[in-house]
C-alpha cells in the first residue's frame, strides 16, 4: 500500500496523470486513497464497477487472466458494495458498457472523448 501511495504522489508531483487501479478493498486501501484525494491539488475522480458476484466472473472467464487465477480466488477476492463513500465514487453497473465507461471517464477527468 505504501508503494502505490508513494509511486502515485511522486507522479502527481511531477506533473504527470496518475489512474491507481486494482482490487482495493476499502478496509486495506481507504483510508489512503481518500487522504490522497484531499491532497492532489489536480482534478481526482473515483470509478468503481458495482458488480454481483456472478457477473464479476462471468466477465473474469472472458479474461486471458483466467487461465492463471482462478474463479476461487477471485471469490475470496470480492467484497460485495464495497465502496468508499469519501471518495465521492461515479459507480458503472453491469450495464455499463467498456466504451460507455471509457467516455465516462475521459469527460470527467477532461481528457476529452475516446478515439
């Protein structure tokens, strides 16, 4: 955790866009992707996919990923709602498309539309 936290405000500090992205659970990583929401001084936003169980592994199997890490595992791994309210997250649920998302993304961080 303090590897990203650390990698992630070394780049803010030198100017560059930062996405931290991952399986963060809000009780490991909360309490440090809130504190460096409150201390980027640049836009921030937070996106987070509100997925059930079955359609997280539904979307795992059309992964090459899949082959590595099981479906097992990626259950132990998810946390139903797990959310972290002080991020203010922008939520995609499963009809969210990629594309739909992507846009979404990009016109929140103003970064334009997708190509």
């Amino acid at each position: 955790m303090a590897y990203i936290d650390m990698s992630a405000r070394f780049a803010l500090d030198n100017g560059l866009d930062v996405v931290v992205e991952g399986i963060l659970h809000s009780e490991i990583y909360g309490d440090m992707l809130t504190q460096l929401q409150r201390d980027h001084r640049g836009v921030t936003r937070a996106f987070v996919y509100e997925l059930g169980l079955e359609e997280t592994l539904r979307r795992h199997r059309t992964k090459t990923l899949a082959a590595e890490v099981s479906e097992e595992q990626v259950s132990s791994w998810y946390r139903e709602s797990d959310r972290i309210p002080e991020l203010g997250e922008i939520v995609f649920d499963a009809d969210a498309s990629a594309s739909d998302a992507l846009a979404q993304v990009l016109a929140e961080v103003g970064w334009g539309e997708a190509e």
